[in-house]
C-alpha cells in the first residue's frame, strides 16, 4: 500500500543545517515532493525532484533521492528561524499526492 | 501567479447545521481541483478529486452524501459538509492545478462543530 513516513519533530540550532527524511513506497512516483506548513496555513512547495535525479539543490535546499532505498531526504542550510514549520513530504500515486505525516522543525535561536 | 483562496478562513457551526467551503483559483482555470482533510498535527488525507463538470471521485471511507462536492466552473470548487457534527471538525484545505500537473494550495478553512 502508500505509505510515506517522515520523523515527527527536529529541533536545531539557528545557523546549523537541518535535515528532513522521509521513506516512500511507490517506486513509480514519477515526482517527489517537500512542502511547507507554517501554523494555520496552507501548504507551500519548497522544492520536487524527478525520480530520475539524484539530487537537487535550490539555493539553501538540497534534496537527495535514494531510489533503490526508497529514501528522500530535505537539507536547510543555515537554518533560520523563519524555517521553523512543519514540512511534509509527498509521492505522487497515479495523479494524487501521497503526504507523509509531516516533521516538525523548530529552530531554536 | 498559480493564486489558490478559500473562504471562509474559519467557520464555527452548531451541530446539525451545514456549512458551503469555497475554492478559487484566481489567476489559472483549474481543470481539476482536490480536497484534502488535516487533524491537528497529522497529515493531509485526500477527501475527493473534482474535474471542472463531472461527479467528484471520493476516496475510500468518505462519505459522498456527507460531503458535498460541486466543481460547476475552471475557478470554483465547493465543499459542503451537510449535517455537521463536532467529529468532522477539521482544517479543510483544498489544491487546484491546470494545465501542468502541479497542485496550487489554498490556506485551508478551520471548521468547528459544537
């Protein structure tokens, strides 16, 4: 079946890097995806990457797909506190996005 | 640009009541618009899928009657959760996409039942 699975909670030291992991299911998810929830929000897209790359960077964030493991994994950069927000990853299935349980990152100053 | 709102932002209802949650996209036609439902500190579930003119396609274990979809134009979806009772409490959120496959957020609408 589709399950996505992410850590619950990271805490971090403003200015340290942060790193994220999630582990998918669906071998055939053509798009993986991270996404940011601050409080009472809506979903914003931080990044995705294409299952056929190994990794992507997009100024402060880099991302990094182990397809035999099945691992993704979300790297901040100099975590400031404006990072602090749950981010959730997410495969897609057919035309559906599949979210992970979402990890809360507090950045602490 | 890719602009998803929701209204209302938050809505309190008495129990037995209905309420109408509305989706637009301002600044794309959106061919196909999800529903997603959040509890507190959990996950997005995927309530239903519209297509602008077509019947909703629910997920396993929604209630269709429970949960009213409408997707009558490429800008609006709306939700309706018919005889609300304080379970179905939750944060709505619902997506739209268009032409690329992407889905655009909207910031969700927090409903609660008393």
């Amino acid at each position: 079946g589709e399950d996505v699975e992410q850590s619950l909670f990271l805490s971090v030291r403003e200015g340290d890097s942060s790193v994220i992991n999630c582990t998918y299911t669906d071998s055939s998810s053509t798009y993986l995806y991270w996404y940011k929830q601050e409080p009472g929000a809506g979903l914003q897209l931080l990044t995705y990457i294409f299952s056929n790359m190994d990794m992507k960077q997009d100024q402060r964030l880099t991302v990094l797909l182990n397809k035999k493991d099945k691992h993704l994994s979300l790297r901040i950069a100099d975590t400031q506190t404006g990072d602090s927000a749950i981010y959730f990853c997410a495969e897609t299935s057919s035309y559906k996005l599949i979210f992970g349980s979402g990890t809360r990152l507090l950045v602490r100053p | 640009g890719a602009v998803v709102s929701q209204h209302p932002s938050w809505v309190i209802c008495k129990s037995g009541t209905s309420v109408k949650i509305e989706c637009r996209s301002l600044d794309f036609q959106a061919t196909t618009m999800f529903w997603y439902r959040q509890f507190p500190k959990q996950s997005l579930m995927l309530m239903a899928t519209s297509n602008e003119g077509s019947k909703a396609t629910y997920e396993q274990g929604v209630e269709k009657d429970k949960f009213l979809i409408n997707h009558a134009s490429l800008t609006l979806s709306t939700l309706t959760v018919t005889s609300a009772h304080p379970e179905d409490s939750s944060f709505y959120i619902c997506s739209a996409s268009g032409t690329s496959a992407e889905q655009f957020f909207g910031p969700g609408t927090r409903l609660t039942v008393l």
